[in-house]
C-alpha cells in the first residue's frame, strides 16, 4: 500500500537487491506509478495541479511496445495517478493492459467520478486509495468543489454495491485547513465504509504538482501552520491517540502513535527553520513515475532522469543519467529527500 509516512534517518544500509551494485542498473522494478492524465478535477487549496490547461492523457496503445519491459523487470503492483486518472477514456483499456500481465492496479483517485466509473472500477481495480481532508464541511472547502464529500460518498457506495469485497482506502494531507480535525476525519472514513486511513503532512517545498519554483513564503503560509496551530494539531494528535486506540490497534488507522507524533515534524521544522532529516526511503530502487510526456522520474519529487520517447521502460530505467542518479543518490543527505512528506520504505512480499 503506498501510504507512507516520515521515518526516522536510516543507517547507512547496503545497496538495493534490486540494483547491481558496480552500474547503478536495476534488474526489477516491483512498483510503476502511471501518470494518465494531466488534469484534476479538484482545486485543492495545497496543489497546483488544477491550474494546468494543456490537459493529456496516455495512450493505451503507447504501453504495447512497454511490454516486454515491464514483464522483464517483474513489476508486480502499477499505481494509476495524475491528476485525475479516472479523466482517462481509455482507461478500461489501460486496466486490461496490467491485468493481462497479472499485475496490481492501485487507483488513486479524488473520488468525484467513482460513481460514473463505479463499473470500471469494481471490475479492473484491485485497490483505490482515495484523496479524503476531513469531515464533509472541510473536505467539500478543502477540494473547492460543492458537495464532493457527498459525491464520493455515492461513488463508494456504488462501487461497493457491485463489488463489496474491492479495498477502499483514504489518504489525508494534513495542512492548516483541516489540522484541527483529525478525529472528525477518521469518523468520516467510517462512515464512508473505507477500509483504512492514513495521515502526511503537506508538502510545502518542492516543485512536484505543477510548481514551476518552489512556492514563495506568502503561499507556504497558507498551508503551513503557525505556532499555535502546531500546538492544536499536537493536542489533536493526542486526542486521536487516546479515542482511536482500537483504530490504531486494528489498522484502520495506519499509522501507529510513534508515526502519528511525528506528523508534526515538517511543520516544526518550517516555523523553526532547522535542518530537516530525511525519511527511511528506497523508492528510486524499488519504483519509478512515468509521466504522460513520457518522462522518467525517480520519485514524485525528483527530476526526470530519463525519457521513453525513444526506448523502452527497461532502457530508459537503465540509462546512463538513471543509472547515476541512483548509484550516487544518498537519501540522508539529498536536499530533495530530506524534506520528503511521502516516503516509500518497500519490503519484497
């Protein structure tokens, strides 16, 4: 499940056994995030992505000559992203495409079509991971949409209706607008049927989601929170721990209390300006985003590192620049990765 959270600084560690210690080339790739589509269609108050005009979609027929790729580096999970990959006409398509190789699909979704895509879904998803800010009122102001809790109500339940058994799970972004509100949310995802709910604090320094610079301090504000919305969300926190205990105990909450204490941290270290650590992370060893452009990234925050415009997913992962990339990549003190909100600690089954 790629719901991840800030870990302590690892030790220095070996290298990835997916990786070939002497080049830097990756003989599998267990996790492929897919970009299928450019546009959203939220406009949430901490994303830039809604503001995109050029909206564009994958192909399906593009994944054809990917094949051969795709089963030489075993990937065993794919993870459907965007935007708002549930946009994308072809996606029946794209589905059947990874479940004719017997791989994962994991939907990442704001839920707004679930309800029109509910068919879809129910039949060529394993998995939906859903985009969720809190209760009705705060998600609906957070999402800038009217009635969205409401209609990802209607899209869990009718896909629910055609497939009971089909995991829906929530992810929450935690920022000034819904710091408050953490227990309200968690009740939210029950009465939503959702299968679980895990918490990451808002990424408010780098240039993924459509940022062309890293914000300016007036738009990191509006997200981040001031001392006194520290200390609230701290309060929260504890709160949480003490009323949820079962949903800690059980999983409906991800995040154990170690974990869900330390989702103060990035803001901690924005108000105070200290040196941030980075996450225990080996996602550039273990995945890769590919974009719409086709356009190889390591990670969501990460530069592209190389493109599939002229090679295939295999050549392109083993490139010369993807290659160094990860051969000189030091998590603990890479500047990107030490200011990661949403890391990825992957363990082969």
């Amino acid at each position: 499940m790629l719901l991840h959270q800030i870990e302590p600084a690892p030790a220095p560690s070996p290298l990835p056994t997916t990786m070939d210690a002497s080049s830097g080339a990756l003989a599998k790739l267990p996790i492929l995030l897919l970009n299928t589509h450019t546009l959203c269609n939220c406009r949430c108050v901490m994303c830039d992505i809604w503001q995109r005009t050029d909206g564009q979609a994958l192909a399906a027929a593009a994944l054809e000559r990917h094949r051969e790729s795709i089963k030489n580096l075993a990937v065993r999970q794919v993870v459907l992203s965007g935007g708002e990959p549930l946009l994308n006409r072809e996606l029946q398509a794209i589905c059947e495409f990874f479940r004719d190789l017997n791989i994962r699909v994991t939907l990442l979704t704001t839920g707004l079509l679930l309800h029109k895509r509910s068919a879809l879904v129910a039949s060529l998803v394993d998995e939906v991971i859903l985009s969720l800010d809190g209760p009705p009122e705060i998600h609906n102001s957070i999402r800038r949409i009217p009635r969205a809790f409401q209609t990802i109500a209607l899209g869990v339940e009718s896909v629910r209706s055609l497939r009971p058994d089909l995991p829906v799970l929530s992810r929450v972004t935690l920022q000034k607008k819904n710091h408050r509100h953490l227990r309200a949310t968690v009740q939210s995802a029950h009465l939503l049927a959702l299968n679980s709910i895990s918490f990451l604090p808002a990424d408010l320094s780098s240039t993924a989601f459509n940022r062309d610079q890293p914000w300016h301090a007036e738009r990191q504000d509006e997200i981040a929170l001031s001392p006194l919305e520290l200390q609230a969300l701290e309060e929260e926190i504890e709160l949480l721990i003490v009323n949820h205990q079962t949903d800690i105990q059980t999983g409906f909450i991800v995040e154990g209390e170690a974990k869900l204490r330390r989702l103060t941290t990035r803001f901690r270290e924005h108000l105070t300006n200290t040196e941030p650590k980075a996450p225990t992370c080996n996602a550039p060893w273990v995945s890769a985003v590919l974009e719409v452009d086709g356009n190889l990234r390591p990670c969501f925050f990460h530069p592209p590192v190389a493109s599939i415009e002229k090679e295939t997913l295999e050549q392109a992962l083993n490139s010369r620049a993807a290659r160094s990339f990860r051969f000189h990549l030091d998590v603990a003190t890479n500047p990107i990765c030490r200011r990661c909100v949403c890391s990825l600690n992957y363990r082969s089954p």
